[in-house]
C-alpha cells in the first residue's frame, strides 16, 4: 500500500438522529415501557389521582392523566429534551434518588419514537399550555384549555421504527403487558386512587386505600382479605412491611412472592428467597407462599441507577434486609394463628391440660425405640372425639360434633414431638458406647463453636482428636435416634435455620411411621393434642388434618340437609 494511499476508516461517530434513536430504544420498547414511564412521572408529581388510556393494547395510542404539580410554560418547553428533570441536579443527588424517575430519558426517548402531546397547568389559576413533538422534532407549544395537572398523549408508536414495530405483539399481549406494569405502581401506591380503561372501556378501579385492601383489588387471584395478614420489622435507615397470604394460599410458582423497594417493584432473589425462609415449616415443599414485600430504605443505602427500567438495585446491607423480611414473614403468622373452626372449639373446652402425662398405647416396636414424646393429657371434660379407625395405615379418622376429621398420623406426631424439643429442658444421660465419627475442618471450626450450644439442645459432644468427635450423651428423648441420624444432626449445625432443621428432622425420624399400627386410646389421644397445636402442619408444611363437615359429605352423595329428611 503506497503511503500517500488514504486507509480505510473502520470507526465512525453516529450521526445524532441514528444515537437518540439508539439511547431511545433502550428506555421505550414496548407500549408498557410508555405506561411505566409516564405513571412513575404522574406519581412523583404528587398526584392523588392517575387515570390510564389504552388503545389497541398501546399500540395506538397511551393516554395517562392526573391532577399533579403540573408544568408551566417554561417546563413544556424543556422537559421533552434530552436529560431533563426536575429530580436531580448533581452527581451527588444521585446517591439519594427519592423518586421513581430521574434521569430525564422518558419524555425525550418517548419523543424520537411518536408523536406526542402533552397539555399541562402547574395550578387551577394558571392557563395551560400544550406541546406537539413528532419523532423528536418541535412541531408547537400554545396556550390550551386545562386544570391542574398533566396529560400526557402518545400516539403513532415507532412509527419511524419499522424493524422495532414489526416485533410487537398482538394488542391483547401488549394491553396484558401494559395492565401488570400499572398493577405494580398501583399496589405499592395504594394512597393514590387509578383507574385503567382499554378501547374505552374502565378495566379496573382503584380507589384509595388500605395496603391489603390495595393489594386484594388489584391481584387477578380474587385474594380475601381474611387471609392476609401485615406485619414489619424495622432495622438501620429501613422498615420492611409484608402483607402476606396464609400458607393455604400456596402456590406452584413464585410469581405472587413481589418484592418493592421504595415503591419500585424488582427482581431480588435473595428477599424472595428470604420470603420461603420466613414461611419454612408452613409450606410444603415445591408449593410457594404469597407474599408482597414492601422496602422503605434511606435512599443512600441502596443504588437504582444501573438498570434502564430501574428494575434492579444494589444494597449495601443485603444480609440485613434477608434477615429483616424473614422476621416480618414469622411475625405476620405468628400473629394469626393457623386455627381453624374445629380447633376454635377445641381450645375453648380445653383450658388446663395436664402436663406431664405420657402418650399412652404405642406399639410394642414404637415403645423399644425409647421414649417418643411428653404431652399434656386431656382433662375428662375435654371435647367428645370418637375413633372411627384407622385408613391405609396412616389416616387415623375421628367424628367431632359435626365433623369428620381425617388425621395424617405421621405428620401430627411429628408436629407434637418437634413443639415438645423446642421447649423442654433435656435431661441428659452419659451413653455407654460414645458415637465417634470424623469431620472436615470447615465443620471441625463450626463444631467447636457450637459445641455448647448443641448440649443446650440435647447432644454432648466433646473432641475425640485432630478432626474427631464423640457423641458422649444424650437427652432421654433423642435416645432413639439412630446413629447415622445423629451424626447428621450434629454435621448440619450452623447452617442457615440449622436449629429449626434440626428439631424438625429429629421429630421426623422419632414420631409414628407409616403403616405403624396405632391403638384406639393412643389414637384420641393424638388427635386430642393435634387440634391443641397452633400450627396445624408438620415441620415440613404438610397439613396435619382435613376435616368433612356433615353437611358436605350429605352433598357428595346428593343427599339432602338432615333437616329435610324429616
């Protein structure tokens, strides 16, 4: 190549037009992005009132009205432009974002890819005045009829994006996609009231308030209110409110587990997982709680700009926060008992058991494996439960007043025995034969650090060497654990909730098995402690028992209403 010869230029800069086009993609790609856009902005104007207008799912035209701080002349002007807000000023203010807007991308990406109106007055006193922008250029501002507040139009969406418009969906998807994000800004808004219309039509209407109320209005799950329950817990520069369903509302999913930081639904894995964590022990595995997180953290503790969609947030704390939402979620059930109409009963009539008495009756093999549990005895005046007989080999069926109760064996000894661990007093017995077995030195750390903490539950452990230990006693109702069971007690201490994990698999392993033959006294007697239970479900979620009333076992066979038999 002769050196006078030009080289080619590989590197060139974006003409203007192509690069807002490009910045404009990022922040609007769908009608839905619009609606977020545009909601965020009303709510951060202080409206108290947003309504929404769809046409052909967005793909016409989006319409958002409300009765904000609105906008003057001067601000019309500007506020379409590239990077204008009113939200923040410096590079500092971006370490304490209290809004949900504040980078000034939505009016102005919105700009390049529609034709968009938008008519505001900043009060009742002052004219309004309405812009027209068509792809990113200025076509008017003028004076317009108007109230206080702001509507804002866009219509004729990418219609200078053909390979962008081509990719849309149906107007049913879009219009699907446009009805969530306004779900979102309205359940972590219940204060401001929202009304939805598609094609004209009002989908969804949303007056003010409360947060449960809210939340049972806007969910498509037809959610009662009498079975939610709120709570919250407060830490450092936070406060953390979940308004979460009784584990009856389980699901397959975790699409009803939503977490809101300052009001900004995001994706954050660890507080959904802290979620499950709070409602271990109330759901079975593979079924999921409902539950709506809601996050007020000092802005200076948390970082949103990262994400276009503001969808994801950094922490500082993380760890704080997971522990916070997990006390909230137990609080919130402790607070509402999982008691039903047959235990209502139940613990009205039994108001003093005895404690102390042994559960009487086992079988010959179940009373070789040691003690199985203490419980309190039911005083002669307790509730009239007559044993119907044993199903299967594991349902134990009753007749209480007027209903039939079917009682999973297993799964309500196993509830019995892991209340009964986690308060008694172990007393504890020197075992003739020490279990001895070896351990990593991750473990050897953690066992040394719990080491007393385990004799508090039940286990004395002491070192047998460089990475051994011996099982040295134990609590008289662990002595028919099998070793392998309490060596696998001991290797899982210090793991997240190990104390829970650990009372609820030595339950499991000492309570009544499947296909264990249950006596008719030991039977009423295990149903007479399972309806005292707070919780009615086994350690792992499983429900202890469902009961049939008279009246639904007369409908399963088409037989009338004892009264009209008569």
């Amino acid at each position: 190549m002769s050196e006078t010869q030009p080289r080619s230029r590989r590197i060139r800069i974006l003409r203007d037009e192509v690069f807002r086009k490009i910045a404009a993609g990022e922040v609007i790609d769908r009608p839905h992005s619009i609606v977020r856009e545009l909601l965020d902005n009303a709510i951060d104007s202080g409206a108290s009132a947003i309504d929404v207008f769809l046409e052909a799912g967005g793909l016409s035209r989006v319409r958002v009205v409300d009765d904000g701080a609105g906008m003057s002349r001067e601000d019309l002007e500007l506020c379409w432009k590239s990077h204008a807000t009113s939200k923040i000023e410096s590079e500092d203010d971006l370490l304490r974002v209290s809004t949900l807007g504040f980078r000034g991308e939505a009016l102005s990406s919105i700009a390049v890819c529609s034709r968009l109106s938008i008519a505001s007055s900043p009060s009742a006193d002052e004219p309004a005045h309405r812009l027209e922008v068509l792809g990113g250029a200025f076509l008017g501002l003028e004076a317009c009829e108007g109230r206080r507040g702001t509507i804002v139009d866009v219509g004729e969406l990418f219609y200078n994006f053909p390979a962008r418009r081509k990719f849309l969906r149906s107007a049913s998807a879009e219009s699907s996609l446009c009805r969530a994000v306004f779900v979102d800004r309205a359940m972590s808004h219940p204060s401001v009231a929202f009304r939805l219309f598609a094609d004209a039509t009002l989908k969804l209407s949303l007056p003010q308030a409360a947060p449960i109320d809210r939340i049972t209005l806007c969910s498509s799950q037809q959610l009662d209110a009498r079975m939610l329950c709120s709570s919250a817990a407060d830490g450092s520069g936070y406060r953390v409110e979940v308004v979460a369903g009784r584990p009856e509302l389980r699901r397959r999913d975790r699409k009803l587990i939503q977490i809101f930081v300052n009001r900004r639904r995001v994706s954050e894995f660890s507080l959904m997982q802290a979620v499950e964590y709070g409602f271990s022990g109330f759901m079975p595995g593979g079924w999921y709680p409902i539950a709506f997180v809601f996050v007020e953290i000092d802005p200076g503790l948390i970082d949103f700009n990262i994400h276009p969609a503001k969808k994801e947030v950094r922490f500082r704390s993380l760890s704080d926060l997971h522990s916070a939402v997990v006390s909230a979620v137990r609080a919130g059930l402790a607070e509402k008992p999982q008691v039903n109409a047959v235990q209502d009963q139940v613990h009205r009539e039994v108001r003093s058991p005895i404690p102390g008495t042994r559960l009487p009756g086992l079988p010959e093999p179940l009373m070789d494996r040691g003690p199985v549990f203490v419980a309190p005895a039911l005083p002669a005046a307790g509730p009239d439960i007559r044993y119907l007989g044993q199903v299967f080999g594991v349902f134990l069926v009753f007749e209480l007043s007027d209903r039939l109760l079917i009682l999973d064996q297993h799964a309500a000894h196993e509830r019995i025995i892991y209340e009964h661990l986690g308060t008694r007093a172990p007393k504890m017995q020197e075992m003739l034969f020490p279990v001895s077995f070896d351990v990593s030195e991750e473990e050897e750390a953690r066992l040394d650090r719990f080491q007393e903490e385990l004799g508090g539950l039940g286990i004395g452990l002491r070192r047998a060497g460089s990475r051994t230990f011996e099982i040295t006693a134990l609590a008289d109702d662990l002595r028919a654990l099998r070793e392998d069971t309490l060596v696998e007690l001991v290797r899982g201490i210090g793991a997240e909730q190990w104390r829970s994990t650990f009372r609820a698999t030595a339950a499991c392993r000492l309570a009544i098995k499947e296909g264990d033959v249950v006596d008719a006294v030991t039977a009423r007697e295990l149903c007479a402690q399972a309806l005292l239970l707070t919780v009615p479900r086994c350690p792992h979620g499983r429900p202890i028992w469902h009961e049939l009333s008279e009246e639904g076992l007369r409908k399963l066979v088409d037989r009338p209403p004892r009264d009209a038999d008569r």
